[in-house]
C-alpha cells in the first residue's frame, strides 16, 4: 500500500532475507510491477547490519520493512536503532511484529515505527484477524489494495467481523497486563528445554543470537539427523522443521540458510514453540521424546557411526 502510493516519486524497498514468507511474496509480487527491492543479508546470529541498512538507502526508498522477531530462529531485530535509521532519512519503517506484540514490550513512538503488522492468533486471540498500525502524525499515507464499501478510513474496505476484532481486543488485554509473567514462565520453560537436551546429547547447535533472542521460539539442529524424521518420530508433539507457514516444502530452510547453516545442519533443525499454556510437564516429556529418537536415528545413521567405527 506504502509503495504504490508514492510510486511516483519512489520506487525502492528494503527489507531482509530472513522476513516471513508473506512480506518476502509481497516484494516479490512489487518487483514485477517495476519497483526495485534490496534484501538484506543477516550476520550469522541473524541480526541485520546496521550500517548496510544505512548504506542501501536510496533518494527514492519510501519503506523499510523488518520484522521485530523472527518466526523461525526467534532473533529480535534492533527495532528501535532501525526506527532511527529510517526516521533520520526520511523513509518509512514497517515492522511484522506478529511474533512480538504482547510477547515484549513495544513503543511505535519510541521505536519510531511508522506502520506495525499483529496477527490475532499469535496472541491467543482468534485465528482470521489482525491489526496494522499506521502512523497518523507524520501521516502515512496508503493505497488500498482492495475496494469495496470505504471501510476503516477507505483503507480496508469489508464490513469488519466484530466477534473477531473483540476477540483480538480482549486477547491484547490480557497480553498487557500477562506479559511480564508470561515472559518470566516461558524464559524458565526454555532454559529446561535447552539445557537438558544439550546436556544429553552432543552436536546440537542452536541457531540464532542467543542474547537477542524471544524465548519462546527455539530452533535447534541436530547434527546426523533428518528433521523430517525426527518430526515423525515425536509426531505426538507439535513440533515443525522451519516455519510452521512453510512447513509443506521440504527444502531446507532459507532462514537458516541465510545464516550460514550448512545444509545437512539445516536439514536438521526443529522449531520447539514455548507458550502462555506449555507446562513443566509437557516440556519435560518432550525433552525426554526427544533424546530418545535423536539417539536411536543416530545409530541408524552411516554418517554418524563413521568416526566410531574408523571406517
């Protein structure tokens, strides 16, 4: 909506290549009508560099778009420094904060965001509704990508579900005022969760910054084993290799591709998900689950009883 509103004037866009599948299409989808995107690359903790953002902006970027935290690895962008980047030279900055609204603090005037994606079910609210913040001073200005009957400021025109949008609103209220305790439980919950199997088992690799990090969402590699497989073999536990969004292709993925995961490491990632619910219990079973078929797919496994068998 950002870009073809001031398409006249401006006809680049930078983003990253670690951004949600949705933003990544949607760059996609604007470069065949004429517009010209950088994707920026990520260092191998999969945190931008700061001073490439700075140095890819263009006379004529109108938008940046980051996102705040990762769906995949869990990194937590530098929002607020990328904010003040975009503010300083005049571009507008959208962040895909999906996996980070009610999850960790977030201030749009602070952070100096100028338009901010929410998804409903990533807060426990309904699945089928969102939110996007867009800046009214300085005006922000968009071209709908729809028309219709000039809903919501005649930038989404449809006739608004309100069991949805009561749903999303009552599901933030509880975030607000559950944050500090959720983040406090779900911290707790992860550190079991990693220590335990890295304790147990050797070669297993945690990707991502492990400081600039949501804990909710952690992604580990198992060294001489399928992902596939062992997502098979824990098939009572919602687990997925990759995102969750892209969890049907079977290619490796460009997450941690973008981070320098080579690609039998890649391969052999799961992304465990922490949440408001998740019990000891459950974390524990897992835990357990876990070490014992990423054991027995090891044995089963040529390449890892190679140096044990000096063949």
């Amino acid at each position: 909506g950002v870009a073809r509103f001031y398409r006249s004037r401006k006809k680049h866009l930078i983003t990253t290549q670690t951004e949600h599948k949705c933003v990544l299409d949607s760059c996609r989808s604007l470069e065949a009508e004429g517009f010209q995107v950088t994707y920026l690359p990520v260092k191998k903790s999969g945190i931008i560099d700061l001073k490439e953002l700075e140095a890819a902006i263009q006379p004529d970027t109108s938008l940046v778009s980051v996102m705040t935290v990762n769906n995949e690895i869990g990194v937590k962008q530098p929002i607020a420094e990328i904010g003040r980047i975009c503010s300083s030279r005049k571009v507008y900055f959208h962040t895909d904060a999906a996996q980070a609204v009610g999850k960790i603090p977030l201030d749009v005037n602070d952070m100096k965001i100028d338009l901010m994606s929410i998804s409903g079910h990533k807060i426990y609210g309904p699945k089928g509704v969102g939110a996007i913040y867009i800046r009214r001073r300085p005006r922000v200005r968009v071209e709908a990508l729809q028309s219709g009957g000039g809903q919501e400021r005649g930038m989404r025109s449809g006739t608004v579900p309100t069991p949805l949008v009561v749903g999303l609103g009552a599901a933030c209220e509880v975030a607000q005022q559950e944050m500090e305790y959720d983040h406090k439980w779900i911290s707790k919950l992860a550190e079991r969760l990693t220590q335990k199997i890295m304790k147990s088992l050797p070669d297993v690799v945690m990707n991502g910054d492990p400081e600039h990090h949501y804990p909710g969402c952690i992604n580990l590699s198992f060294a001489y084993v399928e992902g596939e497989s062992l997502l098979m073999a824990l098939k009572d536990v919602a687990l997925s290799s990759g995102s969750a969004c892209t969890s049907a292709s079977l290619e490796p993925s460009y997450v941690l591709r973008a981070i320098g995961t080579d690609e039998d490491l890649a391969h052999s990632s799961i992304r465990f998900g922490i949440g408001r619910f998740t019990t000891e219990e459950e974390v524990d079973y897992t835990v357990e689950k876990c070490i014992h078929h990423v054991k027995r797919l090891r044995e089963m496994s040529y390449v890892f009883t190679l140096p044990e068998t000096n063949l």
